[in-house]
C-alpha cells in the first residue's frame, strides 16, 4: 500500500486565517497538501459524503485544523460528531481557535481533540505559532481512515 503525506484540512470561516496557517505552515517546512473548509458543516459533508462536493478517500491520512466559532456547524459539534464515528474518531483534530474559556479547553479535550491551541492575536505571534505547529505535525505519526 502506498503511504501518503497527510492532508491538513483548515476548517475556519475565517479566510485571513486560512491563508496565514497555509502560508506558515510551509515556512515552517510542512509542505503537505492542504484543503480549506469555510464552515463545519463542509467538513461534516466531505466525511459523511454527503453533497455534490468531493469527499473524503478511504486509506488517506488526514489532519484537522478546527476553529470552533463557525457559521452552520461549530467546531465543537463537529468535533463530537466525528469521533462518535468508529473509524473518524482515529483522526487527529488540533483546535485552533481564538477561545480560551477554559469550559471550551476542558470539553473539547473530554470529546477528543487531539491539541487545543490559542491563536494568538497579535500577527507576529500568530505565524510563529503555526510555524512551529507545521514542524510538530511533520513529528507525527497518524492513521488512515478507512472510507465509509
């Protein structure tokens, strides 16, 4: 079987931040691809395949990069709806999010997000962060999912 690169998978409504985590990403060495979702419930539809938009393929290794504050579907729902499933809930989901309610830390972590960050707000900061998030995912070891 052929071993893939994972897929980052940037799911923000926010298309500045879209484009930040993409570019810092890659200036922190991660040169995989990465797929933009504007809100949660595209990314439910991909994992569901559910709509006319591509889904997901099966034997593939993908990485979520969750905002929680998101039009149609939160991040939190998302979250709980894809580790309820058996085979979705191996993928590792970092929350990358400008919350920092400790409430929001605690339950998404109980619903198992894999690392919540902070977006930091200040510009600077914010691209450091990613960049050093691009050179810890390229540390990880990560399943594939099966398709459903």
């Amino acid at each position: 079987m052929k071993k893939y690169a994972p897929i980052i998978l940037i799911v923000d409504d926010d298309e500045g931040h879209a484009i930040l985590v993409r570019e810092n990403l890659a200036a922190g060495g991660l040169n995989n691809e990465v797929r933009h979702f504007r809100d949660g419930q595209a990314i439910l539809d991909f994992f569901f395949k559910s709509g006319p938009n591509p889904s997901m393929e099966g034997g593939r290794i993908y990485l979520i990069l969750l905002d929680i504050r998101m039009p149609k579907v939160d991040g939190i729902e998302v979250l709980r709806r894809l580790k309820l499933d058996p085979e979705l809930r191996k993928l590792p989901i970092i929350m990358l999010t400008t919350t920092d309610d400790t409430r929001e830390v605690e339950r998404c972590h109980q619903l198992g997000c894999s690392v919540y960050i902070q977006k930091p707000v200040d510009y600077e900061r914010f691209a450091e962060a990613i960049r050093r998030l691009g050179m810890f995912i390229s540390l990880m070891q990560m399943p594939a999912v099966a398709a459903s």
